[in-house]
C-alpha cells in the first residue's frame, strides 16, 4: 500500500493576465511537495510541483503557454520557496520489525557461541 500525496507549500495570486480569458488578478500559483506513506514509513521527497490555474474560467494554465512575465513573476516565487528537507519517518511497526530482528541476532550469537 504505497500512497503519495502533494502536500501544499506556497500558494500565490499572481496580478498577470490569464493567456486564456485576459482577465486580471485571477491567476492563482500553488507549489506542492510529494509525501509518501506506507505501512512502514513516512517519507518527504525533494520533489516538487507547480500549478498555475485561472480562477476565472477555471483552466489550468500550463508552462507552454506561460509569457515571460508570468515566467518571472514564477522564477520570482520559486526563489522565495522553502522547501520541506526530505526526511524519512519510520512508524510504530517498522521500529518492532527492527527490534525483533535485533532480539533474533543476539540470540543467534549467543547459541553459535554456546552462551545460550
């Protein structure tokens, strides 16, 4: 069961032009980051992604029909961005599995040494 989820970073309203409806002020900005979660950890990747979306006609503008201001006022954006270290949790079960393993190890040790 391996689940990936974007979590939010920044959003930002942009006051540049839709390139589909020319409205003004309607452009919203989200940048998200990639979090995956199994049974037996969490874990934050460095990947990250960009969405610009017209809230007006509500189409989804993607990066080939960006004009270069748009493309500044982003790059702008990204600069400013602080993204979540990637970083690994390991839950409840993991840390049994490892314990468990540890236990056996010794046991093992100490019967091929004949302690036990």
């Amino acid at each position: 069961m391996n689940s990936s989820k974007l979590f939010t970073l920044k959003e930002a309203r942009l006051g540049n032009n839709c390139p589909e409806c020319y409205s003004n002020d309607s452009l919203e900005l989200t940048f998200k980051q990639k979090l995956i979660e199994t049974k037996l950890y969490k874990a934050i990747t460095g990947e990250t992604t960009c969405q610009l979306l017209c809230l007006n006609c509500e189409v989804q503008i993607f990066p080939i029909r960006w004009t270069d201001d748009i493309e500044r006022v982003v790059d702008y954006h990204k600069r400013g961005l602080k993204i979540k270290p990637k970083s690994t949790k390991l839950k409840p079960i993991a840390w049994g599995f490892i314990a468990f393993a540890i236990i056996i190890l010794i046991a093992v040790v100490l019967f091929v040494l004949g302690i036990f």
